[in-house]
C-alpha cells in the first residue's frame, strides 16, 4: 500500500509539473514573442469599425512600411513621409517585374546593397498581409526557400530541425536582396491599401495637443522645396531608423517642460535612455551573376544545392576564443551567389577572388572549409563571372530604452532601428521590425471599436496607456537582443563596451552559450530549440529549460572528474 502511494504521488507530481510547465511557456510564448498575434493580422476590426483619424508613419523604409500595412486595418487614414526621393517616385511605388534589381541606394543605410537575411517569422507575417506574397517574391526575380542556414560553429556543423517538420512544412524564407525587398513591400502596400498616402518630405517636430498634455496634436513636415505643412495625427510611429527623429523631437521644449510636479517625457534628459556600444564589424559582400550556361559545369563541382531551390549554402560563425572572421555563402534572386566575408575589427577589403581564397584559409576553424568552395572560387574565376563588391563598415549599436522613460506621448511609438539597432551579423534587422509591427497590431486590436451612437466608421483615440503598453512589451519581445548581442560582442577584445560596461560584462551569458553551442553541434534536439529560438518562433527561454540545463551539467561530468 506504501509502495501504491509513493508511486500515484510521483505521477501527480510529474502530472502536476507538467501542467504548470505548458502554462508558464505558454505565458513565455505570448509575452517573449509575436508568435501568437500573427493569426490576427490582416483581420477586419470588430464591426469593420476604424479608429478616427490619421496615423503618420515617419520613413519609408521596412520598419515604416509594415508599420504602415498595420495602421491601415485599424485608422481612417495612413500617412507615409519619406524624406529620400530616390524610393517615392511613382514609378518606384508600382515597380513590377524583378524588384531584386532594383539599384537605389538608402544613404542612411550603410549596408543596404549587402547581403541580408531574414528569419522565417517575417515569412509568415507577410504572407497574412500579402496572401499572394510567394507570387510577387518569384516576379520580382527571387525565391521563397529553406530556412535552413547550413550553420556551422567555427566549421562544426549545427543542424536544422528537418526531425521536427515533413519536406513540405518546413518554415521558409525569401532571397530578396534588400532592395528588393523593400521594393516590393512598398508596391503591395500601395496597391492593397488604398488608405495608406505616400508623402515626399522630411517630419521636423512634434506638436504636442493643446486640450491633452500628454499626446501630439500633429506633426510637422517640409517638403523638398522647403515648405512646410502640418498634419494631424492621432498616431505617431517613429521608423527614421539611424536617424532617431523621435529621439530629437521629444527633446523639445515643449515635450520637456514640466507642469506641476511631472514631466512629459522622463525625470532625466532623454539622452539618459539613450545606450550605445562599438562592436566594429565590417564585411564585405562579393555577388556573383551566374550565367544559366555554367549550372551543369557548378553541378558537377559537387554544389550541395539544386540552383532553383537554394537559399543559404555555407555559413560559419567564429568561435571568439580563436578567431573574429565569420562566413555568409548563399543566394541573392535567381542566380546571384554571394560572399560575405567579415566579422569584428576585421579591416580586411575584399575585392577579388584571391581575397576570398585568403580570407577562407585565413579562418581559424574545428574543420576545414568545403573544398566545393574553392573550385567554386576557381570556376568562376576560370569563366570570368561578372562580379560586385560592397564593403560596409557598421555603425555601433545604439538602444533607446523608451520603455523606461515617463510619460512618453500616449500615441508616440518608434519600431525598428530608431529604438535599437544592433550588430547585423545575425541578420536581424528586418525581422526585429516585423515583430514589432506585428506587436503593435496586436494592440490596435484592443483599442475599442466606435461606442454606440457613434458617427459609423469612427472609432475611440487610443488609450493613454498605449504607448506605455507597446514599449513595454516591446522591451520584452525585441529589447533583450541588446543585452544578448552585447554579451556576445564583448567576447572581442576589440569591441569599445557601453559607458559603464567593461569586456567582462555578460560573461556568464557567454559562458552558458558557448557551451550550449557544443552541445547542440552534438543533440539535434538542443539544437533544435537554439534554431526555433534565434529564428523567433519560439522563446529564448526554451534555451533554459531544466531538460537543456541537465544535458549542460552532464556534458561537464567528464571533465570535473578528468575524464
């Protein structure tokens, strides 16, 4: 009977555990990621009714333009001010076939003709947005392929979880260049939302609303030719990117005076929320337009991938104890095959294919690079295959950290780089701003629809809380890649640490995930969790989970005893 007993309490306890487990990851999923609110994207408000007025998205680029694609399920009316004239042009808006050749150049963008990755979460983003997104990705001159990243860890291979998904299910990105993804948003953006306005022009202040101290009444804007208008917003979102316009604007005056005891915008300067560190990463990209007449040739090398459904063909990323130089091979539209070679203080310019060779051979790793590579090197320096270099020198990485200042405008929000911007080695970029669009639909949601005797097709201003709200789970969702990436950046004694910081900093950080790293090369399921976690489709807190830290403590058994 003793022995009945102990065995039904350990069930329970395990039953018990169980249960708290999924709900406290479920909790973590909701709160840590975007996963949850995509299925909502692209949904018809309650009763079809929109919220009153206009929200004015500043900047034109990826952050503004899924920004811009969110505000119009959810206002009246959306305008877009972009300052950059090369990407308002009319002809750029309705650009149709091969959007991937699209050459203009955003000057505030260092790494804009480089190589850019996007995680498969963007992928099932846009897709809500643009049902025919996988259509328009093959018109414009790319594909829809594989998230597999073929990740290697100083040349020991990493993995993806094909266990875990059938061929056909497995998630999926685009190889857009970077160009030509934002091309391309911007054509479906137009052509699908016929409330979204496209506006020439730079934002130059805030204007902070008379009957509400603590909102904006209206932005200002002028023009190329200097005049300048205003615009009433009920919305501002902050998408300048580097150039942190909303930072500037809520410095003014008018945001910072007091009334009574508070303030309108921190009890510190608002230089106080501002962090910045300098990783000094450069890289260069080497693309190479491969004509159809050299596939058989490429084949026979022994090309690990089919040219018409290859995405990433090679990546490998330093082990900091060793070396700083990192490694990108993969394919940009339908036959563009690229080279990022790159990584911390690495001052190396990469201009020919000999340079590659030595930044190959110049790499410190476990196992040796393919040798596919090298004849690939050859064969297109053998046949003279046209190529381009672009060499970007990163700027450092700069957090504004909203979510901790005071009485920020209850209708001011910022997304993507003009929050934070961060190392670009993991390719994260874009994808950080589609979590943050996707997160600030999943609060227009919430917003309640018109009251009953309403004027139809009006609905409530937002909350006074909604700012606070976003920025705050903002923090949650996308601010944690600053203390991640910092960590990680510190481990090169190169890197300038933020005021405060020393290299040491995140050291424990460090520790844990490179030996999490070891062990994933070696279990497919750690790996598998490192994959879903850095692809943002499951928490980073999966990667703590009791099962992982057992598996760690074992690894480390042999060597406590010197085995």
């Amino acid at each position: 009977m003793a022995m009945f007993t102990l065995v039904f309490i350990f069930f329970a306890l395990v039953f018990v555990c169980n249960v708290i487990s999924t709900i406290v990851r479920k909790y973590l999923r909701a709160t840590l990621t975007a996963m949850d609110d995509i299925p909502a994207l692209g949904v018809l408000r309650s009763k079809g009714l929109k919220i009153s007025g206009t929200a004015v998205v500043c900047g034109g680029s990826i952050a503004g333009l899924l920004s811009a694609r969110v505000c119009a399920d959810h206002f009246e009316s959306v305008v877009m001010v972009e300052p950059e004239e090369s990407v308002t042009r009319p002809d750029d808006h309705h650009h149709g076939e091969k959007s991937s050749s699209v050459v203009q150049k955003r000057s505030r963008v260092p790494q804009y003709t480089s190589f850019h990755a996007y995680q498969p979460f963007m992928t099932l983003a846009v897709r809500k947005w643009f049902p025919n997104f996988d259509h328009e990705v093959v018109k414009a001159g790319a594909r829809v392929v594989s998230a597999d990243l073929k990740l290697h860890v100083a040349g020991v291979p990493l993995g993806a979880p094909w266990h875990q998904y059938t061929a056909n299910n497995f998630p999926t990105i685009t190889t857009l260049t970077r160009a030509g993804l934002e091309t391309l948003l911007r054509r479906l953006v137009l052509a699908t939302c016929p409330n979204v306005k496209h506006v020439p022009g730079a934002v130059i202040a805030l204007v902070r609303s008379e009957s509400s101290a603590d909102a904006i009444d209206s932005v200002r804007v002028r023009s190329r030719e200097g005049e300048e208008s205003s615009i009433p917003a009920t919305l501002v979102v902050d998408c300048t990117g580097p150039a942190r316009g909303g930072f500037r604007w809520l410095q003014d005056p008018s945001f910072t005076s007091t009334t009574g005891t508070e303030q309108h915008v921190s009890p510190l300067p608002l230089e106080a929320l501002k962090h910045t560190y300098d990783h000094k990463m450069a890289y260069t990209t080497c693309a190479f337009d491969v004509p159809p007449a050299l596939m058989p040739p490429i084949k026979a090398l022994g090309f690990p991938e089919d040219f018409a459904t290859a995405g990433f063909l090679y990546v490998s990323a330093a082990d900091p104890s060793t070396d700083s130089r990192n490694l990108i091979i993969g394919m940009k539209g339908e036959s563009s095959v690229q080279f990022v070679c790159g990584g911390w203080d690495v001052r190396e310019r990469i201009t020919s294919i000999d340079d590659i060779k030595k930044f190959l051979s110049d790499m410190v790793v476990l196992r040796p690079v393919p040798d596919w590579i090298f004849r690939l090197l050859e064969l297109f320096e053998q046949e003279q295959v046209p190529s381009t270099c672009a060499y970007a020198r990163c700027p450092p990485s700069v957090y504004i950290q909203y979510h901790l200042a005071r009485n920020i405008p209850s209708n001011f929000i910022a997304i993507g780089d003009s929050v934070l911007n961060i190392n670009p080695v993991r390719g994260q970029g874009c994808t950080k701003a589609c979590v943050e669009a996707v997160t600030l639909n999943g609060l227009l949601i919430k917003c309640a629809a018109a009251p009953t005797g309403s004027t139809k097709g009006t609905g409530n201003l937002l909350p006074k809380d909604f700012s606070r709200n976003f920025f705050h789970l903002q923090a949650k969702r996308t601010g944690a890649l600053w203390a991640t990436n910092k960590s990680n950046d510190y481990a090169w004694k190169t890197t300038t640490p933020a005021k405060g910081d020393g290299l040491h900093t995140g050291a424990w950080k460090r520790a844990y995930g490179k030996a999490l790293l070891q062990l994933a090369t070696k279990d497919r399921e750690v790996s598998a969790a490192f994959w879903h976690a850095v692809n943002w489709l499951a928490p980073p807190t999966d990667l703590f989970s009791p099962i992982i830290i057992l598996k760690l403590a074992w690894m480390q058994v042999p060597g406590c005893f010197g085995l």
